[in-house]
C-alpha cells in the first residue's frame, strides 16, 4: 500500500508540475511578443524570468490559472489587430480570436472573464473614438458619439461583440459556464481594500505561520533555512503586491500626455490596451486578492511595471550623463 501510495503522489506531482509548465508556456510567449517592441532585451528578460519563477511558484493548475491565460492570449488578439490596423489591414480575424479566448475565460472564470470584457470594452470604445477625432482633425468635444458607435458596430462590434455574444448565450443554454452566477463563491465587497488585506494576511502568515521546514518561522536556526526561507517569501510577495500597483499608477500617469500632445501612435494606443485590461483583471480579483490569483491575472500588470521601470532609469540615465 506504501508503494502504491508513493507511485500515486509522484504521478500527481508529475502532473501538476507538468500543468505548470504549460501555463507558463502558453503566457510567456504571448507575453514576449507584446513586450518586445517596448522594453530592451535586459528589461525584457528580465520580465520574462520574473514571470517564469512566479508562474511555477505561485500560478495554481485550475480554471482560475487558465483563465488568466486566456485573458492574456485574449489581449493578445487585441494588440494583434493593432498591428493589422496600423498596416492597413482589417485585423477582422484577431477581433474573432479575441472573442473566442474573452468567451473561453468568461467559461473558467466569470469574475476574470467580466474584467476582461470590461477592459476591451472600454478600449474598443476609446480606439474608434480617437481614430475619428484623428482622421476627421478635430477637437475631442466635436467627435460624434453616434459616428464612434456606428464605427465600433462596424469594426469590434462585428468582429468581437457579435461572436462573443453569440457564444456566451450559447454556453448558457448549454451550461458550459460556472453555475451559481458571475461573482465566484464567497466573493464580498471591500475593492480596493481586500487586495491589502489579502497581502497583509499571507505576509503575516510568512513569519508567524509555518516555516519552510514545518516549523514556526523564527525557530532560530538559520542553517534549517526557516529565517532565510521567510525572508525570500515576503520578498516575493511584496513584489507581487507592489509591482502591480507601480505599472497601473504609472502607465495611468503616462497616458494622458500621450494622447493630448501629440499625434496617435501605435505604442500609445497598446499602452492603453494593456494599462486598461491589466487594470481590469487586478481589479477582477476582488476581495480575494490572493498571490496566486493576483500572479494568473497580473502578467500585463508586471509588464506595465518593467515598462515603467525601464523608461524612468533611462530618464535617470540621460539626466546623470547631462549633469
């Protein structure tokens, strides 16, 4: 029964392990291709290292850890169109697969799948609202909120917002989305609250739950590894909880300059793409902001902070070198 007993475990180990790496797989290439057009090659492996250790750490093997995927991979469909529409192609076929990848992470995870849909939403609407004020050489006061209707009916309403609607009732009528409503079970208000208190409770439970070796964590041996294994877990948590907030707080603060002083420019609009959608499934998290749900959602979040990093030491850079 022992053997038996250890076979089983290590297959589930196998399992799991193997899970892991999928996932990390299926983000980081999506994560890559949108990061390497806007950060150098150290800051972007850097991204990509920090993603890849807390996606095997932290990323559970479960509908929430693919629905962070698909939310990703469903980004990654918008910036695609980005690309197609600043060419001079319709991108009418990245708006279809970004529905279908919005549909597939509504079907794992309502809460994920609302953030998302909320965050393409407002996007789609700001992109055809800018794309008239620029073509037609306006002031933003004179843009006709019916011509920017009929302009998202014909380009994301078409391609994204029929499909996606189409889908959804019919994952309804066939109950292949969680039953018991859109907010996940035990779900309470307290936005922005709870993603503090989430931190705080796992922060705390670190150094006065259990250590790395079963123990309390000051035990007060430092060669068992409890000290050292405390520190590198807070560390990694703070990380997680803070970086989050430095890419939304500072691509929130790049954002306005970009689109009232100058022309529109494809690296603005995906900046606010992926400000929007990051912003959105952090926000999606609710109340239970935990390292793990805040990790599966927060890959375009850590991507807006290396962004961020990487642009203020470059001005930091250029300031020193004139000084």
């Amino acid at each position: 029964m022992g053997y038996l007993a250890g076979i089983n475990s290590l297959h589930t180990l196998f399992a799991q392990s193997a899970g892991q790496w999928v996932l990390l797989v299926l983000s980081l290439f999506p994560l890559f291709k949108m990061a390497r057009t806007h950060l150098k090659r150290p800051w972007l492996l850097l991204l990509l290292a920090f993603c890849a250790l807390l996606g095997l750490s932290y990323v559970p093997v479960d509908p929430s850890g693919w629905a962070g995927v698909s939310a990703l991979w469903a980004v990654f469909g918008g910036w695609f169109y980005l690309q197609n529409r600043y060419a001079g192609a319709s991108g009418t076929g990245a708006l279809l697969f970004c529905s279908v990848c919005t549909v597939v992470t509504l079907g794992l995870s309502a809460a994920t799948g609302l953030g998302l849909v909320l965050g393409l939403l407002l996007f789609s609407g700001l992109h055809c609202f800018l794309h008239e004020r620029e073509e037609r050489s306006i002031g933003y006061g004179a843009v006709s909120r019916r011509v920017v209707l009929m302009r998202w009916a014909r380009s994301w309403g078409l391609s994204w917002g029929l499909p996606l609607t189409l889908l959804v009732l019919w994952g309804l009528g066939a109950g292949r989305f969680p039953q018991g409503g859109f907010l996940p079970q035990g779900y309470r208000a307290g936005l922005p609250w709870g993603y503090f208190s989430s931190f705080h409770q796992e922060f705390m439970a670190v150094w006065l739950g259990q250590g790395a070796g079963g123990q309390g964590a000051f035990r007060g041996d430092l060669f068992q590894g409890d000290l050292v294994w405390a520190i590198l877990k807070s560390s990694g948590l703070l990380l997680i909880g803070l970086l989050p907030l430095v890419g939304i707080l500072g691509g929130g603060y790049q954002i306005p300059g970009r689109f009232v002083y100058r022309l529109l420019q494809r690296p603005d609009e995906e900046l606010l793409l992926f400000w929007l959608c990051g912003l959105s499934l952090i926000v999606a998290t609710g109340a239970h902001s935990s390292s793990g749900a805040i990790v599966a959602n927060g890959f375009l979040a850590f991507l807006l902070a290396l962004w961020v990093l990487a642009g203020w030491c470059a001005r930091r850079l250029t300031l020193a070198r004139l000084g």
